[in-house]
C-alpha cells in the first residue's frame, strides 16, 4: 500500500525505549485531512511493522513494538493537536526517557508537499502541536520528522491544514508518508544524524 525502502531487523535484546508520536486530531472528520499526517505515518509503520495503536494509554493510541533490539512506544495523541503536549509529557514522564529518545512526526507547511526533512532539535515555528510539546516538556532538544504540506494557495492556513490532499497527489503522498516512517526506524536504528543524511533533500 506504501513505497517503502527500510527492512526491519529481527530484536535480539531490549535497549531504553523510544517513543514515536505522530500528531494529529482524533475524529473521522479529520481523517485524511493534511494535519493528520502524523497519523498518518503511524498507519504506514502499523501495516509496516504489523501492529495495532489501539490501547489507549497516556490519553493517546498506542501501542509498544519491538523494532531493532529496542523497545519502542507507538502513539497517536487523542488530545486535539493544540494540546499534543499532555499526552507526550504524560509518557516521556512514565518512561523516564531522554530528550533523543522522543520522535514526533507532524506535519509543515515550511516544506513542500512530497518532501520530509529531519531535524535532531530545534524551535517549533508555528506549529501548535510543536509548541504545545515544547511547553509541556520544557525543551526543543528531541528529534522530529517534518513531513511537507506546502504548496501555492489562497486558502486560509487554518482551512489548508484541516483540507485534504487532492487525488492526483494519492501517490506522492504515500510515498512521502513512507519515508516519514522509514526515516524514524532508521533514527531508531542509526541516529539522528544518520537519517538526516539518508533522508533529507540535497542542495
């Protein structure tokens, strides 16, 4: 269903667990919607990967998968986007993890549609999810996964981020999504830097 280019391999033992949150709101009506793509690319590692963030937990879907000898919490905050931050800080707290440990996937407008770009720390612009995740946790210090929404418009942003993607964009938006996902296995795997390299455009 999607491109994908990563392999998964086989867990031998456990490390410190990771936590990938994908941003988004919670309601069919937003399903699809550009400001979803958070969850969007939880579905693609759920069909990826052979799981279900069904449990609800942290006020979040989740679900905790074993992905290259480390533990992993997938999760997909249930809190509405402007408050994405409770239920991070509720499982960063739970977990007592690190910064690094913490990947958050949502969507920019900064960035063009059928391009991601990986950052390892930094501020969270105009992201309301972001700055929301910032606030609660009192840091900017923890990678992320941007997934382009961006193109020419004259909608309002508020109206943009809540539409849909147009049909004819189906397959470079499953395609990006899929690098999203692959991109924090390979962060998961390799590091911050590594994926930066692997997965960012050049020039």
């Amino acid at each position: 269903m999607y491109e994908s280019t990563i392999t998964i391999r086989s867990a031998r033992s456990l490390s410190n667990l990771f936590i990938v949150a994908g941003l988004g709101n919670p309601g069919r009506q937003y399903e699809g919607t550009r400001h979803n793509v958070g969850f969007h690319t939880i579905h693609y590692l759920e069909e990826k990967i052979g799981f279900k963030a069904n449990r609800l937990k942290f006020s979040s879907l989740c679900a905790e998968e074993r992905v290259d000898g480390e533990r992993v919490l997938f999760m997909m905050p249930q809190t509405y986007m402007n408050r994405s931050g409770i239920a991070v800080r509720e499982a960063v707290q739970f977990y007592k993890i690190e910064p690094e440990k913490l990947i958050v996937i949502y969507d920019d407008l900064d960035i063009p549609t059928g391009r991601i770009r990986v950052r390892a720390h930094g501020s969270a612009g105009s992201h309301n999810g972001m700055r929301s995740i910032v606030l609660q946790l009192g840091t900017d210090a923890f990678p992320r996964v941007r997934i382009g929404i961006g193109e020419e418009t004259q909608m309002d942003t508020a109206a943009f981020v809540l539409s849909r993607f147009p049909k004819e964009h189906e397959k470079e938006v499953r395609a990006q999504l899929a690098r999203a996902g692959d991109a924090c296995l390979d962060i998961i795997a390799h590091g911050t830097d590594h994926a930066m390299n692997c997965y960012n455009p050049k020039g």
